[in-house]
C-alpha cells in the first residue's frame, strides 16, 4: 500500500490526525530507565503501545538515536512499529537534502533498514535531491516548506517574485515534483495564517505539522487552518508533550503520554467538522 | 586548534587544497575487497593512506555509511584519521539541517562521536538551526550556498531582492552568522562565475568546492575564481575521480588513487598564484 494511502486509512481508522513524535532524549527519562542499556528501545515501544490506537502515525527523529549511536535501536523501534502497527505509517525525521547519487542512499537508509513510509527532506537542493526517494514508487517524500523555529524565516520569509519563499517551495512541489503524488509538506503551526496560505497552494496533498504541544501552537487555529474539507490532511505532531507528560497521581509514564496523546486528539478532532 | 586555524596549516603543510571525499561506494570496490565484512573500513584506510600527504582535507560522506549500517566503521575511519594524520581536517559531509533542540544531537553525533573538525549544514531552517554547531568554538560549520547538481538553480537561482538566493545565503553568512569564523560555504565548481560571486562577497571565509572530477568542474576556472589573494581559501573535494581510478599497468588500486589526487593537486597547484 502508498504512504499516501495508509495515512488516509489511518486518520479514518484511528479517527485521528495526531502524528506522535519519537525524540527519545535520555536526560529526561523516568528513573526506573536510568542505566538500562536499551533504555531508548523499551521507552519508544512503552510509548508506542500506550498511543498507537490513537496516532495517524509515529515519528522517530533520527538525530536523537545518531547522537547516541542507537541506530540498531532505531531500526528495532521501526520493525517494532511495522509488525506490531501494520497500519500506522511510519515516517522518518531525518530532513535529508542532498545530490542524486547519495540521496539515493539515504533513501535505502529510510526505506529499506528502517522501513520507513516516509521521510522528510529539505528543498534547498532542488528537485534531484527529492526524486530519488520518489523512485520508491510507495513510500512518501515530506518538503520541509515552512518551520516552526524562529530562523524559519530567515530563508523561508524572503521575497520571491512577490511571495515568500516558503509559497513558492509549496507550489513547485504541487505543480512539478508531486509527480506520483508521493509528496507532503512540512508546514509549523506557529503561523496559522501561512498554514492557511499553503494548504490553499497545495490542495489535498498532506501536511506535517509540528509546532503544537511543547511548542505553543494553538490547536484549533491549527485545525481551521490546515484541514482538507473532508475534515483530514494533517499529521499534526506532538513529541515532547506527549513523552515527558507529567505524571498525574499514581499515573506511570505510559499513562501520561496516553492521557496527552488522548487529549490532543480530541482536541484537534473537536476542530476538524 | 580550530577548524580554520588546522585547516589554514594543511594548506601551507600539504601545499594542497585538495580535499579527498570519501565516498565509499561497495559496488565499485575493488574485487579483493568482495565480501569482506570490513571492506568500507579497509579500502577507505586503503585511500586515507595513500593521499594524506597530498590532501588538505579529508570529507567522508556519512550517507555511503548509513545506508549499509556502517557507522561503526565511519568512526574507526574517522579515528584513524585523527590519530594517525591528525594535521588534516576530517569534514562530515551530513548537510545537516533541523531546529535547535534537534541539531544539538547531531552537534553531539558529528563533534563527539565520529569527531569531525567540522560539518555541512543546509540553510533553509535558518541561523537557529546553524548556531548550536557553533557553539563548539572550535568546530566548523559549513553552510550550503551553491551546489553543483542541475536541480541547485531551483532555489537557489530564485531573485530575491535582486540577486540570487545562493549570494543572499553568502551575504547572510558573511556579515551575520559568522559570528567566530567558524564558518564556511560549499559552493559548486560547475559555476566558475558564481564561486567568483561568492569570493567576492566573503572575503577570506574558506570553501568547499564540490565538482571537479567526476562531476566535470574546469579546475582552472575553478582556481581562479575562488582562492583568495593569498593563493589559499578552498577545498576542492573529489571523490569518485581519486577513489576509483582506472589503474595503469600493475598499479594497485591505492597507486591509482594516489597517481589521480597528486595529478589533481599539481593541477591546482598551477593556478594558485
């Protein structure tokens, strides 16, 4: 099945738009980790079974697990996810961007050790660097387009034959590189306006959506700006909300990231009709 | 010592500004090497042998390895070359791009772990997404400006305020994000015209110039437009072209390597001054 597809039978199947985040960052695990030597693989699938019947998909960040030199974990959290979720797309966040012969082999490093449906990647290249991952007939490029960081704009805000930046990647992709239609974009929630600006650009074609949660973007702005009319179109992320909830009570750590995972689904479900 | 101060004495010491890119591809090794369960580790320490002396820089390139799941060997590589040629700089060519919190780990993956002088970051998320390499002071960062693969001028050929958006990324680098000299800029040797732009617009700031060899760049041209006054100021990377040199006679494939880095060296040589 295309990315594209099993994200579309996911929101419909787990009535949900929530893209959970994996951004195992070991100083803050809970204490009963400390030291364990797979501590990130036992955190990220605890954090996967108590989630995954409310996600659209699970995102691992890639930067996390190289810093640590947890690849071997990384690649067990993915099969992980792939035999134990079949239906939840996996997209990796590795924001690759480089030429044609070694985006080609990020593209096997995405698509063939961690099995990933996805993996985002920066335009600033230019097409070629994005079209080896589309030679993957079934797995999904995501554009970065727009980011939630406050630099996002010192590229992507600049003036470009009358639109900023950020505009004018999210047209090239929808008029020439979503050729299979096998592209997504990468659009932060801290600009509902220009959220709103690119979903008009892009049609139907899916959106990944960080910025809510830890970061402060406002949900239902999120929703009203980003939805397809069907009432879908989003993978909207939360990581560090999500991971390192609060425990509340007698609550463990899976009880919290569950009690937020749920409560942002219903949140962003609340705004979507 | 830092990145440039390193780099600056592998110029002199070397009388080279070639930098050899290690691009370890296994389908082109050599058939002694053929099933070996370290063939990457032995045929870079192969080529690292044969043109230290000839080299100012070495630049492997992590996506060979990741692919395959060799980092374990990317970082004996890169600890061979610290150890044992410790006056080269050893460049990651990760082009790394994500957000503050994200690029702190692979801060961590390209300085602690595989203890590069520097790294290659993509522009397009911005100076947020830049600074937490620096914060390494003496580490490199060496920011995308012009690259030599045809889909480059997508972006980067875009007007934004009368010029290109490669020259406003130099422009930016230059006058803003340089803040320790810790920066550099890769630009491609496929546009002489356009290395000129770029010298022009950052004075002495170092280059990595991708595209002679294999890739076509004229190296006379090349030369001329991007060294500075003083005959210094790039690396200009080959990879395939030294890597898999056709051998003469009953030269070994580290002859061959070697015969193309010095042939290259010397013809670089020849325009500096």
């Amino acid at each position: 099945m295309t990315f594209i597809k099993k994200l579309n039978a996911a929101w419909a199947g787990n009535h949900s738009l929530l893209c959970v985040g994996l951004d195992p960052d070991v100083t803050r695990f809970p204490a009963e980790l400390a030291g364990k030597p797979d501590a990130i693989l036992s955190f990220c699938k605890t954090i996967i079974d108590a989630t995954a019947d409310l996600a659209c998909s699970f995102k691992p960040q890639i930067a996390y697990f190289a810093a640590l030199r947890a690849e071997d974990q990384l690649e067990e959290i993915c099969r992980y996810i792939k035999t134990t979720y079949p239906t939840i797309p996996l997209v990796l966040d590795a924001k690759r961007g480089d030429i044609g012969a070694t985006a080609e082999q990020y593209a096997r490093e995405a698509f063939e050790r961690y099995e990933a449906d996805a993996v985002t990647v920066n335009p600033y290249m230019g097409f070629d660097s994005v079209a080896p991952y589309m030679e993957w007939k079934d797995k999904g490029a995501i554009v970065l387009c727009r980011t939630s960081n406050a630099g996002g704009s010192d590229l992507q805000f600049l003036d470009v034959g009358g639109k900023p930046l950020y505009q004018h990647v999210a047209q090239l992709v929808a008029d020439k590189w979503n050729v299979n239609g096998q592209c997504a974009l990468v659009v932060g929630a801290t600009f509902p306006n220009e959220l709103a600006q690119v979903r008009h650009i892009i049609g139907d074609m899916p959106l990944l959506v960080p910025g809510i949660g830890a970061q402060g973007g406002d949900i239902a702005a999120t929703v009203h700006a980003g939805k397809t009319n069907n009432g879908n179109g989003m993978m909207i992320n939360s990581s560090r909300a999500i991971l390192y909830a609060k425990a509340i009570g007698d609550e463990n750590y899976a009880d919290a990231a569950r009690r937020i995972a749920l409560e942002t689904r219903d949140a962003i479900n609340q705004y979507r009709n």
